[in-house]
C-alpha cells in the first residue's frame, strides 16, 4: 500500500482532468512523503506501549483510511482538504516500513539474524517493484481510483495479519555488538528525549550508518530519476525500463544475500557500499549511448544498493539501546524517505544539466561521503584502509568460505 500510493495518484490525477494533473500530484505526493521527515516525534510510542504490534497495525488502518478519503475526494472537494489527509497518512508512513522492521527480535550478528534481516530487506524491494505494477494493472482494469482504494483494503488485511506476527523478547545481547551504556533517566520525559532522532545521533556506529543511508537514498533516487530521463532520450517508454532494470538487480541482491548473509560490521560495510555507487554511475556515463549496456549498469545498481538496505537494518537491531530500539527504526526509516524525495527533487532542479554531468557528480559524491566516514570510525585515514582491507576479506570469506 505504501509503496504504490504514489504511482496510484499520478494516474489518479492524469485522469481525473484536473487543471493541473501532474503539479497536484506533485504536491500529493509531497504531502505523503514530507511528514516521513518526523516520524521520530511519534516513533517512541512502540517502545512504550506492551505490545507494538497494536501500534503498527493501527497505523495500517489510518493509513489505509486516510488513503481512501483521499482516493474519494481527490478532484471532488477543496484540495487543502485533500492535501491534509495526504499528510495524516505520510505521517504514519515509518510505522509501516521502520515500525514492522523493529517487530523482528534479534541483536546478534550471526548468519540467522542477517539472513532475516535480508529477507526483510527483499520484502522492501518485492514491495517496490510490485505495488506500481499492481496498482497500474488494477487501474487499467478498474479505474485509478478503484486501484487505490483495493490499495486500501490490502493495507486494512496487511493491518490484521501484523497482528498475528509472533513478537517475543529479544535474546540476550552480542558481547561484540558495540552500544549505549545503560542510564536509567531522571524523568521519563528524559528517556523521550533519549529516543529515535537523539539516540541516532548520539550513539557513534548508529550515526555513521545512519548518514550513509541517508546520503545514499539521496543518490540512488536521484540517480534513477536520471536513469530514466536518460532512458526518454533514447525512446519514449524507456525510462521504465530503467526503473525495471534497478528493481530487478535489488531483488536480485536480496535475494543473493538471504541465501548467504553478510557477516561484515554494519557501519564498515556501509562505507563499501556507498562508495560502490560510484562505479556503476560512472560506467551509465561510459555507455550511456548503448541502451542494453545502460540497463545492465542500473541493474548493477540495484545489486549494489541491496547490502545498504540489508545492513542499515542490521545496525539498527545490533546497536541501538533497548529503552528506544523500535524509535532508532521508525526515524531512520522515515528520514530515509525524506532524503530519497530530496534526492528526486535535486534530479528534477539538475534538468538543465546533462545526464552524463548529474551523473558524474552523483558518483563524486558517493566517494566524497564514504572516506571521511570511513576515516571517521577510528579518527584516521591509517585506519580506513585497515577497514577497508578487512571489509574486502570479509567479503572474499562470505564468497569463499571454505578457502
């Protein structure tokens, strides 16, 4: 529901005959994704009630509420009116990715826990190049606004199955996972403020992944949207190729990496991948008159961005304190969706340039971000290529592990 909501509102408004189909699905979709941003304002209320399956299962239902409202009124009453129950349902939009995330029990770095971990991660990538095809299809079949509302009804039966999802206490702690020492606070109004956003940014390895996970959804969405408009120019219709080549190599990776999981640390492995961004934006550079080959370097892409996914979730089960672990993945999880729409938002501004240039600059980015975070993890650049050398093995060991 939450990933097809967007795409379900273009076609909505393009045709609906509105005035201006694509600049109110602009900002309809800017009313869902915005609110993302402040997921942590609510995002401590599942580390404070008994059961978070109850919170996240009602956030499914206001959502797919809210959802229908919207999908009912849309072209039909005052579109302030619209546009604030799109923000109700993007603000408890992190419930429904971040929140069912922290559902999953687990704090150890073994093979079990990642590889759960990485099938959550393919749901994500299931979830994103399904639901556009799905709602596409039902509003070929329907109308868009029958899509969206059987949007709705799934998110409602997604509401009630959350329910019977098995949540047990965690196990004991991974003496090697590194996290907060434990303070007991004043007031509770102390551990409030100790929760989700001040928790990300207080807690070393939670902020290092955390601002790698943000800058790279800031440059995959905007490298796609590139990708695609690189796509048009070769033939209309071809920049949904594109998206289709990404989606595929995410579900590929995902895939590939619940078969073998990865058992690097999260916040290095996140400084490996991020940096990885930077070849495969280079090589769309390289051939990007050759389609096939453009295809192929995008499919590259979304293999590349599936161990980010994997081991963002990681590090938010390993490392985050157990008074706000469920708050760390509802805040990272909106903020993440804040800066993927800033991203798509910088692409559409970058228009005037080139693809190849935006391009460049996306990859030189990627490096930019990557070695200073790895220099950072022991305060010297000696240190990153000691990380960087040891990310490597640990990657030929995972391949390899027998040798």
């Amino acid at each position: 529901m939450d990933a097809g909501t967007t795409v379900g509102m273009v076609l909505l408004c393009t045709a609906s005959h509105l005035a201006s189909p694509l600049r109110t699905a602009g900002l309809v979709g800017a009313a869902l994704t915005i609110p993302h941003a402040f997921g942590f304002l609510s995002a401590p209320l599942l580390d404070r009630v008994g059961d978070p399956r109850r919170v996240v299962a009602a956030a499914a239902g206001l959502f797919a509420g809210l959802l229908m409202l919207t999908t009912a009124w849309l072209g039909k009453s005052p579109l302030p009116v619209v546009l604030v129950l799109a923000l109700g349902a993007g603000a408890v939009g992190p419930m429904l990715t971040g929140g069912l995330s922290s559902l999953q029990e687990g704090r150890s770095a073994d093979d079990r826990t990642r590889r759960l971990r990485a099938v959550d991660a393919l749901t994500y990538g299931l979830a994103g190049a399904g639901a556009p095809v799905v709602v596409s299809a039902l509003a070929t079949a329907i109308s868009p606004r029958g899509g969206l509302l059987a949007l709705s009804c799934l998110g409602l039966v997604g509401g009630l199955l959350v329910l019977r999802l098995p949540v047990g206490r965690p196990p004991a702690p991974d003496a090697s996972v590194t996290r907060l020492p434990p303070t007991e606070p004043a007031h509770p109004s102390a551990d409030a403020a100790r929760s989700g956003l001040f928790t990300v940014l207080r807690h070393a390895p939670l902020r290092r992944v955390a601002l790698l996970t943000w800058v790279g959804a800031l440059l995959v969405s905007a490298a796609l949207l590139t990708g695609m408009r690189l796509g048009e120019d070769h033939a209309s219709g071809y920049g949904g190729w594109v998206a289709v080549a990404f989606g595929l190599g995410g579900l590929a990776g995902g895939l590939a990496l619940t078969i073998r999981p990865l058992r690097m640390q999260s916040d290095r492995g996140m400084v490996l991948f991020v940096a990885a961004l930077a070849p495969p934006l280079v090589a769309v550079v390289l051939v990007e008159r050759w389609f096939p080959a453009v295809l192929a370097t995008y499919a590259l892409l979304g293999l590349v961005v599936a161990p980010q996914t994997v081991l963002s979730l990681a590090a938010r089960g390993e490392h985050a304190p157990d008074r706000a672990r469920r708050s760390v993945f509802v805040t990272i999880a909106g903020t993440k969706v804040a800066f993927a729409s800033a991203g798509t938002a910088l692409a559409g501004l970058a228009e005037g340039w080139n693809a190849q240039a935006t391009l460049t600059v996306l990859a030189a980015v990627a490096l930019a971000s990557s070695i200073p975070a790895g220099a950072a993890i022991r305060g010297s650049r000696r240190y990153f290529h000691r990380v960087m050398k040891n990310t490597l093995s640990d990657v030929m060991r995972t391949t390899f592990p027998g040798d």
